[in-house]
C-alpha cells in the first residue's frame, strides 16, 4: 500500500507514543522532525495533526507539540468508554461472525498458546479479536469510536507495562488473557447475543482490574522514590 511522506512520519511517531519510546510529556520538534527525515515541513505538520486528532499529542498556544499525558482518570474514562462501547457492539457481532472467521481466531490464540513469551505476536492477536467484534458493528460512529479506543487501549497496556511492570510474569499474564478471548469465542460460537456480552464484559473488566493494579504499583513506587529524596 502507497504511503505518502506525511503517512510515513504520522505511522512512525504513532508507534513510538504507544510503545512508550515516546513517554508523555516528550517535546516533539517540527524542525528536528523535519531534518530527521529530510523532508520539509509541511508533512510532518500533517502528521501532527493526525496525532492531536488520536489524542496522541498535544499543541498549545505557543504551538509547542507534547506527547500526550495518560492520567489515572484519563484512563479510567478510556476503559469505561470501551467497556460500554465493545460489550454493545459485541451483541451485533454475536449475530453476524461467520464460523470460519471464528476458526481463523482461534488458530491465532493456538499460536499464542504455544509461544506465550511472544509478546508481539499476543499483542496482534489481541488486536485481531477485538477488531472482530468492531468490524461486525452496523453503528459507524461506535465503529469508528471503538477504532480509536483501540488505539488509546493499546497504549495503555504498554503504559502500565512500562510503568507498572504489569506482571513480572508475563508469560503467564498472557495464557491468562488468552483463556478469557478463548472463552470469548467460544461465546461467539453460540451465536447468543447475551452470552457473547457476558464474556466480553468479564474480559474487559478483568483488563481494567489488571491495569488499576499496575498503577497503583506505579505509583506506589514513584511516593517511595520521592520519599526517599
């Protein structure tokens, strides 16, 4: 697929934000940025904009570009919004996934399965599921929502592993959110609206309980750290 220079600086600075190579408060500079890539301004600017539509960064008055902060109760609005969002569009997609697309799915978790200390591989599949459940939604505007939540969840999750060290063992972090999308398709294979809800909610907010806990460790650690200053 055709990427213009605005979407090559846009998909390369969206990946660092998330990833946290980028971490909140970084200062991004449109002539460092330009110079990096050799390119004039006018690009990167339109990938800014994009950015700042995500939520990803933000400009101020004196158009000085920030990455974005992810604050306790900014990602408290995230995970609430996306509970109510996904659990919705989760009934629809009860009714309209076909079963091989259900068996493809599950191929995917096998593979996780097998090598659970794959973190990429886990995150993709992570994404696969809960693209599932979105693409089958008639509602475009929650489509469309549940698209940049998605963006915003995926950040999360590297932020409380940053910065929370979720689970020191990661390996069995992953088998356990495996077996709940596993229990989510085996929902979906009933094809019952309701039962399909009820797995996507329990998933959803177990994730919430997850990240809560790698916050407060977070955050735990930084009060010591001060107090030891």
């Amino acid at each position: 697929m055709f990427q213009s220079v605005s979407d090559q600086v846009f998909f390369y600075l969206k990946e660092k934000i998330i990833n946290n190579e980028l971490v909140p408060g970084s200062v991004l500079s449109i002539d460092r940025l330009s110079s990096e890539f050799g390119i004039s301004n006018t690009p990167v600017r339109e990938a800014v904009v994009r950015l700042e539509s995500l939520d990803l960064v933000t400009v101020n008055r004196n158009r000085n570009i920030t990455v974005s902060a992810m604050s306790r109760d900014k990602i408290l609005d995230i995970l609430e919004m996306r509970r109510l969002l996904e659990t919705y569009g989760s009934r629809t997609a009860a009714l309209d996934i076909a079963d091989g697309e259900i068996a493809a799915l599950e191929k995917i978790i096998d593979a996780v399965l097998a090598d659970p200390a794959d973190f990429e591989q886990y995150k993709r599949s992570d994404l696969e599921l809960h693209d599932a459940v979105t693409r089958h939604i008639k509602n475009r505007e929650i489509q469309a929502s549940l698209k940049n939540l998605s963006i915003s969840s995926l950040r999360i999750r590297y932020y409380a592993r940053y910065y929370g060290e979720e689970n020191p063992n990661l390996e069995e972090s992953v088998v356990q959110i495996t077996a709940e999308h596993r229990a989510i398709l085996n929902a979906l294979k009933t094809h019952d609206p309701d039962r399909v809800e009820q797995a996507v909610a329990a998933h959803l907010l177990n994730a919430e309980e997850r990240t809560l806990k790698a916050l407060d460790r977070f955050e735990n650690r930084r009060d010591r750290e001060a107090a030891e200053k």
